[in-house]
C-alpha cells in the first residue's frame, strides 16, 4: 500500500483496505498522541495549515499531531491577515505554500477547493473540509472512534440526525459507511435532508438506507447516534435557518429505553443539538472522539509524507 505524496481531497480517494490501514496505523499513534511515548518521526518536515473558515478540533489536531511526531507548523487560522485581503487567488497563495511546506492542509468555503489546490500544488494537500463538500480527516476518524467502541464498523445501525443537506462530515461519512455495509438511518427536516447523490450512491453499495424526521422512531434500535448541528453558515436566507433552528434537542429523557451500548457522536461544535447533561451518560462519545482526530491525523500525515 503506498500512500506516500497522495492527496486526501475526499473519502473516495481510499479503498476499504485502506481505510483499514490507517486506522490499524493510527491505533499504533495512541500512545504518542497522549504524549506517553515521544517520537520524532517527522522531523524536520513543515505542515502548512490553511484555514478559510473557523476552526477549533481539525487545525488544533493537526497541528498537535504534527508537533508530537517531531515535525513544525505554519500557517493561518483566519484569512483575514494574509494576501487572501488583497484579492490573491488561492491557486497562488498554494503555489506559494507549497515552496514553505511539505504538505497542506487546507479548510475553505468552496466545494471542490481541495481539489483544486491539488491541482496547483506538488507536496500533499489533505481536505478538512470544502463547504458542503466532504470532510475526509474526520470521517476517518468517526470510523476509528466507531470501530473502538464497538469493536467492529460491520453491522452496526447508525443514525445520522441533523443537518445531512449542508453537514460535510455525514457527506463523507455515509460514503465510508457505504463500504462497510451498515444499516443507515437518514433523520432530517425535509429541507435538509441527506442529498439524493449521497443516498443514490450508499444505496448502490447494498447499504440499507431508512429515512425520516423524527429521531424517536429511530433512536431505540441504534447501535450509533451521529449528530450534527445545523450549518447555519450555509443558509442562503436566516429566516430558513430559524425555522429548523433549535429542531433535535438530544436530552436525557430521550435515552430512556435507547441500547445499553449506544454510543452518540459528534463532530463538533455543538450548539444545543445534545444537552450538556447527556455529556455524563455512557453513551457520550463526543470528547473521545475529538481526542481521536490527533492519532488519526498523525497517521495520516505520516503516511503522506513516506516516512514510516
Ligand atoms: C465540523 C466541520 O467543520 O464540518 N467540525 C469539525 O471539523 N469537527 C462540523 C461542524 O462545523 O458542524
């Protein structure tokens, strides 16, 4: 399997076998990760990190997987004080990036950036998300976060609930799922409901797919709650946003009669989509799962950069 100089612009870039490996391979990152064991395995190499649109979870891991296997950072957290003012493309911006860096990771607006700066650039770029696009760093790690909870990705019910038409993170993360043969259930606002595409193609796998809007006749039979806030950025018109604003509201009188084991995920950052008190429950996941993005991260930007 080489991986070596390839670009991550979206989940379809990897096979399952794939996906396998660099989820054994970030297993092998844990202890790194909680800075138990040091490693200086990137060394000398210089991530790029470019950031669009805000972000806490996917810069602040990749750059602390960076840093803990040895490696430096530079970058920008908010265009604002950069070129980006001054009306630089970003073609050009990557262009020069790629002469300051040995890979790029890049956050923008625009579906279908990622691929572009893979375009204009001969070092690595790695996606943290395109608009509405796909988010393929935190898909991969949603499926680490999966397979350690319940041991396997294989037979799992899972319930994605929130915003699915502007959510990138469930984009990416139902095509992963589609390889995986999983039982997928779609619940959503009629307005935001999963893109025909995405179900057009998960169904294609043999993924059986369900949908509906509400999530109490979903949640019972779940092995897997996937929650995502409502992407109010994306909203052409504020008055369509306030009417499915506040719409799933996740508390603990919900999880009543729900599976011992059901786990809740989320990406992050949550607005009011998962009450703070389900935070204490067994089934929250939410935190691991972020802590997750860190030995995910690094095994990918090894894996990018050949250095074993
Ligand atoms: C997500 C994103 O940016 O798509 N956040 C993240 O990367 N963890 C989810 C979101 O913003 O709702």
């Amino acid at each position: 399997m080489n991986f070596k100089s390839r670009n991550i612009v979206s989940i379809w870039d990897f096979t399952k076998d794939e996906v396998e490996f660099i989820l054994d391979s970030a297993e092998e990152m844990v202890p790194i990760a909680r800075g138990e064991e040091t490693n200086t395995a990137l060394s000398g190499k210089i991530l790029a990190t470019l950031f669009y649109e805000p972000s806490t979870r996917t810069r602040f891991s990749f750059e602390s997987a960076m840093k803990r296997l040895g490696g430096s950072t530079v970058g920008f957290a908010d265009p604002s004080g950069t070129s980006f003012k001054k009306g630089e493309t970003l073609a050009d911006t990557i262009k020069m990036v790629d002469a300051y860096s040995d890979v790029i990771v890049l956050r923008h607006p625009q579906e279908g950036s990622a691929r572009l700066a893979a375009e204009f650039s001969s070092k690595p770029v790695i996606n943290a998300g395109d608009g509405a696009g796909q988010h393929p760093t935190q898909t991969l790690l949603d499926l680490f976060t999966i397979r350690q909870a319940k041991g396997k990705i294989e037979g799992n019910k899972i319930v994605f609930v929130g915003d699915l038409k502007y959510g990138r993170t469930v984009h990416s993360l139902a095509y992963a799922l589609s390889m995986f043969g999983p039982e997928l259930n779609f619940v959503a606002p009629e307005t935001l409901q999963m893109p025909k595409e995405v179900v057009e193609h998960v169904t294609a796998c043999d993924t059986k797919v369900c949908s509906g809007n509400k999530l109490e006749d979903f949640i019972n039979d779940a092995d897997v709650v996937y929650v995502t806030r409502i992407q109010k950025e994306r909203f052409p018109d504020e008055a369509e946003y306030q009417k499915v604003a506040h719409i799933y509201q996740i508390k603990n009188t919900l999880l009543q009669n729900v599976k011992d084991d059901l786990i809740i995920m989320h990406p992050l950052p949550r607005v009011d989509e998962i009450a703070p008190e389900v935070d204490k429950t067994p089934h929250a996941r939410y935190f691991e799962q972020a802590f997750n993005g860190i030995p995910v991260r690094m095994a990918l930007l090894k894996l990018v950069l050949g250095v074993s």
